[in-house]
C-alpha cells in the first residue's frame, strides 16, 4: 500500500507505554512506517488511548507532532468505535474505510473492527 484514496482514515490503537515499550522495535517500526504513509498522504489519523495506560509512544507522536490532520481520542472501554462514529461528520458522504494499527488486538483493535464492520465501514 502506498497510495491511499480519500476516505481512508488510520486508526492507531493503544500504542501506549503501557502496552508497549522499547523492546518491541519491530511493532514500533510497522506502526512509524504506517503513520508516515498516512501523515504523508495527508489522510486523516486517529490517535486512540485506552485511558490510565500512559502515553502514546514516542515514535508514533514525534511523527505526528506537528501534523494537523488528526483526532486524539481517550477511551473508556475496549471498542473505539463509539467514540469514532460521534466524529465522521467531517468527513463527507464518500466511502470510509478504517485501517486498524496498534496493540492488544485481542481486545481493543478486535473489537473496533468488529463494531465498525457491524456500522457497515470498511476495516483493514
């Protein structure tokens, strides 16, 4: 993937300190190569955090420190889902289709899939 249409929005999930540290250069470079193909593309990108699990790491938000093309949301529940779907009015009425990053996908990334999918949005 290296061009994006218009209504592709990255959704990085719970890559926090509380979920991943140092140690995982691997991850960590997956999700920078992403963000940078986003940011790059001026597409839209959700910066979700699982409330009381820190920070977003470092080497995602120095990528889109000075990005303007984004939502930071906090959550209280696994699911994001709920608290993207409040946010699409800026988006227009083109096709939508939600890329997915991140951590704990057991859970969290597992569970914004399923509630997106279940909204009738494309998940990757």
């Amino acid at each position: 993937m290296n061009t994006l249409n218009h209504g592709d929005i990255l959704l990085i999930v719970d890559a926090q300190y509380g979920f991943v540290d140092y140690s995982q250069t691997r991850l960590l470079n997956n999700l920078s190569k992403l963000t940078k193909l986003f940011r790059d593309n001026n597409s839209h990108i959700y910066l979700i955090e699982y409330a009381g699990c820190g920070m977003t790491h470092s080497k995602i938000t120095e990528i889109i420190s000075n990005y303007t093309n984004k939502t930071v949301i906090t959550k209280y529940r696994d699911s994001a889902a709920p608290y993207i779907l409040k946010n699409l009015d800026n988006f227009g009425t083109f096709p939508l289709t939600f890329h997915l990053i991140g951590v704990n996908w057991t859970q969290c990334l597992f569970k914004t899939a399923r509630d997106l999918l279940a909204a009738g949005y494309n998940v990757q």
